[in-house]
C-alpha cells in the first residue's frame, strides 16, 4: 500500500497498531519478536495455539471499548458503529489467522 503518513491513516491502521502491542503482550514477546514470528510465515493464531479463542475475546472487547468511546466523544456516530462492531470478531478473527481480511 502507499504510506500516507500518520495523518492519512486509516483506522483500521491505527487499530493494527494497537492490536500489534496488544497481541505482543499477550503473547509474552516485544513487538519486534512478534514482528519477525510473523514475517517469517507464522500467524497470530499459530502463536497463540490453543489460547487464540482468548485472545480473540480479550481483543474484541478492547476494540469494542475503543469504539463505544468514540461514540460517546462524538468522533463516530452510533450507526457506523453499529457496522463495524457487527463485523469486529469476523475481522481480528481474519487478522489473527493470515494477516488482513478480504476487503480490508
């Protein structure tokens, strides 16, 4: 893709980048760690094994957490957040499993 610069990314981005932190953590590695798992042809849900229902859950609330919030702050109305949150456990599921979703 074409590098924007932080101002041009999409949330999807910025919430990649969160999610990276996050599954790092709890994965117990660094990112770099986890970075490298990945670009050497593991998946997120091959690290994780028999935990990844876990970090499934443990990622949809967060993200759940983080929309809710920018509703309430004003920054998405309540209806496209109804859309993402319908879709939010199908795409981290997708992410966990090969990288990105269809259509992402």
């Amino acid at each position: 893709g074409h590098d924007m610069g932080a101002k041009g990314a999409r949330p999807a981005a910025r919430m990649g980048a969160a999610l990276g932190g996050r599954v790092a953590e709890f994965l117990e590695m660094d990112r770099q760690e986890l970075g490298e798992a990945l670009r050497g042809g593991a998946s997120i849900a091959d690290l994780a094994g028999d935990r990844v229902d876990e970090l499934v859950a443990d990622l949809v609330a967060r993200a759940t957490e983080r929309i809710e919030q920018a509703v309430a702050d004003g920054r998405l109305d309540r209806e496209r957040a109804d859309g993402i949150l319908s879709r939010v456990e199908e795409r981290i599921t997708a992410r966990l499993e090969g990288g990105h979703p269809a259509g992402s």
